[in-house]
C-alpha cells in the first residue's frame, strides 16, 4: 500500500516538476510586461500589459525559445491552457452587474448591436470575401466585436483555433485599437460641429466603450476627452465584456450544430464544447456585485488575475512563429480593417439611432 502511494506522489512531484520550468518562464515574461505595463508613456498610449506578454513572448519564441521548448513546453502549455481559464474566471471582479444599471438599456442595446453586427460582419466578410478559415474569422470577429485580446483567447477553447490564428487576432486587435486611442479624440472634436452623437462627453464616452476593441485602449481614448468621457466609456465597455459569457455559450451550440449537420451520414451527435469557465464567470460577477469583499481584495485578486492573463498571453507569444504570420498575408489585417472602419461609423449610427429612441 505504502509503495503504491508513493508510486502516485512520484507521479504527482514528476508532472508538478514538468510544468514548473515553464510556468517560470511563462512567469518572468508577465513580470516583465505587467512592470513596463506601468510607464506612464505606455499607459497614455494604450499598451496594457497583456499586449506588452504577447509582443515579448513572440521575440523570445522566435529567438531563444526553440532551445528551451524541450524543457519549457509542458508549463508554457498549461499557461496558454489552464491559466488561460482561471484568468477569464477572476476577471469577472473587475465587473458588476451595477455597471449594467449606470448605463441603462440604451446602452446594454447599443452593445448588443455593436458586438452582433460586428461578428456578423467578421463572419460576412472573412468567410465569403476574404475566403479566411471559418475558425480565423471567428477569432478575429471576438476581438473587434468584444473585448480585444481577452475575448481571442477566450473564444480558442470553443473553436479550438490554432496559436498563429489566435496571434494574428490579438496582433489586429493591437494595430487597431492603438489607431483608436488617437482618432476618437479627433473624431469628438469633429462630432462638437457635426453633431452625429450628443456633443456631451458623457454620450461620446458610451460611443467609446461600445466601439474601442481593448479595456485599456477604452480608457486611454476616453482619458485623452476627460474624466466624465472616460467613467462612462468604462462602464459601457465592462457592460460589453459581460456579453462575452453568453457569446461563448451561444457560439458553442452554433459549432455544435453545424459539426452535427457535417456528420449527418455517420449517425453521430455532434458533442456540445460547453464552455463552463464562461458559467463561472458569470457566477464571479454576482458575487462580486454584492461588494462581500473588500476593496483590497478585490483589488489584490484583479492584481493577480492580471498576472494569470499575462502568464498565458507570454506563453501564446512564445508558441508563435513568425513565418505562421507571414503565411497568413494582408487578409486578416484587410478584415480587421474593415471591421474598425464599421464599428466607427456603424457604431456612431448605433449610438445615434438607439439614444434618439430612448431618449
């Protein structure tokens, strides 16, 4: 009996010491972009420190990388993995479902209609007129649509999509939302002579939140209007990410059911991907919307959930080559482009549109 125990401890401390060369380095990446992720000057342009793992991982994993993957794999594949999903789970303490009721339902409707008619659009377009893999478009359509790099990564364990497609998602995500972080400030200025939106800075805020990819690029366009244009570009962004549980449900039973009518002839039931950390984070959110905890907290664990997210985005980098971007071409980044182009202006007449009807 004593032998067969220690037989399974041996197994236990063997898989424990396999993942921990790469969770370690997986580790000193996030340090490293969570603590650059803290200059002033990167922060006022939009770099978060999830944005800053990925670039880091991808000059290590097409430089060094490829003689430390012997030793590093297995860790570096339970960070893309595994931490993967618990970071969803706890970012659910960044929101709340007060955060719902500051906006209303004009802009619970307004980020309804960005996200279905921006996947919609991503759908369109890359599988019928870019002719890009169905999982590639999806991929890219969660990260315009959503909420940027965490909805990618959120959104490849329900299509199960392959490392360079996740990275050539969050790679436009980065060019875009880096774009937006300087022309919304010049498109407020615009709006107080054309008057598309209300001129008021709280308005341009929801047409902000509703329409910038990532949360950090939101805050840095909103910040560069003013504080009231920020809080309310905040707000009906986290109103956005909270959309991101049922989108993943939703999507599950969607590719369920077509693998189901593809495999019609051999009598198999398609098995539905639930994706259950989605459940669970909805589940983090009511709880954290009855303010159990303190403030410190809450504050220490979105700390930590950012080192999770962080871990996982390095060990993304690190998997990626970059010749698997290059095969990829212009077509992604054609689509993404047109996506942006869509959620400026398809944005602005969903804002404009839906105020005018709640107003």
């Amino acid at each position: 009996m004593s032998s067969l125990s220690t037989t399974n401890t041996n197994s236990v401390n063997h898989r424990y010491g396999r993942l921990l060369p790469g969770l370690l380095l997986s580790g000193v990446i996030a340090w490293g972009a969570i603590a650059l992720g803290k200059l002033e000057w990167l922060q006022s342009h939009g770099m978060s420190a999830l944005t800053l793992a990925i670039m880091l991982g991808i000059v290590l994993g097409n430089s060094v990388y490829g003689r430390l993957a012997p030793t590093c794999g297995a860790g570096v594949a339970f960070s893309k993995q595994t931490l993967l999903r618990l970071g969803i789970i706890l970012y659910g303490f960044r929101l709340t479902f007060q955060d719902i009721g500051q906006v209303g339902l004009a802009g619970i409707a307004i980020d309804a209609l960005v996200l279905a008619s921006t996947f919609g659009l991503a759908m369109l377009l890359g599988t019928r007129v870019f002719k890009l893999e169905r999982n590639s478009a999806i991929l890219i359509g969660a990260g315009s649509s959503i909420c940027g790099a965490a909805a990618v990564m959120a959104t490849e364990p329900v299509v199960k999509g392959r490392s360079e497609d996740v990275t050539v998602a969050v790679s436009t995500v980065v060019v875009f939302g880096t774009i937006a972080i300087f022309l919304y400030p010049l498109l407020y200025q615009l709006n107080q002579d054309w008057h598309v939106l209300s001129a008021t800075p709280s308005a341009f805020g929801v047409y902000i939140g509703s329409t910038v990819h990532e949360v950090a690029q939101v805050v840095a366009a909103g910040k560069s209007i003013g504080q009231e244009a920020a809080n309310a570009a905040v707000i009906a962004k986290m109103v956005r990410v909270m959309m991101l549980a049922p989108f993943l449900v939703i999507l599950s039973a969607v590719l369920a059911r077509g693998k189901a009518r593809a495999g019609s002839g051999d009598g198999k039931a398609a098995k539905l991907a639930i994706p259950w950390f989605a459940f669970i984070f909805i589940g983090v959110v009511a709880f954290n919307s009855l303010g159990l905890l303190p403030a410190s907290t809450v504050a220490a664990i979105t700390e930590f959930d950012t080192a999770l997210l962080a871990m996982a985005m390095a060990a993304l980098g690190l998997t990626t080559h970059m010749s698997a971007i290059r095969r990829a071409g212009i077509k992604p980044l054609l689509l993404a482009g047109l996506l942006f182009c869509w959620l400026i202006a398809g944005g602005a007449a969903i804002n404009h549109v839906v105020a005018s009807l709640f107003a």
